[in-house]
C-alpha cells in the first residue's frame, strides 16, 4: 500500500490525473491560441524553462491538473480583470522575471 491505496488505485489516479491535465493544457493553449495567435505566440515565446517542482509533479495525482488551473486563475484575475492582454500573460509565463 502507497499513501494508504493499493497500488492499482494509485496508478489509477496518476492516469487519470494526467487525463485531465492534458485535457485542460490543450483546451487552455487552444483559448490561447485563438485569442492570440500562432505565429504570434511563436515569435514572443522566450527560453523559461519549467521549475523541477512542476516536472516532478506529474507523479502526484492531478498536481499538474492544478497547476494548469492555476495558470488559468493567473490570467482571469491578475492580467484579464486588470486591463491585461493575453499577450502580455503568455510573455510572462514564457520569459524570465527581471531580464528584460
């Protein structure tokens, strides 16, 4: 037993954990895409790269999930209801803070 589940259960719930992140990472790239653009978001992405606690958190059921729907929380409160662009938002989650 692993945190109290049998092992089958646990896997179980990683699976479907990872379901839904990527259900929701596409359904959030598509909204970004279609509000700002493909060629647009090629040529703005910058070089940030994931922190470790975001990769590692694929192995704990649905972390990645929330980290997707707090990127969403991220854009709707602090750069939509501000008067932000969604291109400012994607600038922010792809350049690091302070180089430029």
């Amino acid at each position: 037993m692993i945190f109290g589940m049998h092992e089958q259960d646990l896997m179980a719930y990683i699976i479907f954990g990872l379901s839904l992140n990527f259900l929701f990472s596409i359904l959030f790239g598509i909204y970004l895409t279609k509000n700002i653009g493909m060629e647009e978001m090629i040529q703005s992405k910058g070089d940030k790269e994931q922190s470790f606690i975001v990769s590692f958190s694929l192995f704990i059921p649905y972390a990645k999930m929330l980290i997707t729907l707090y990127r969403v929380a991220i854009l709707q409160i602090y750069f939509l209801n501000k008067g932000y662009s969604h291109k400012e938002f994607w600038i922010y989650m792809t350049h690091e803070q302070g180089k430029e």
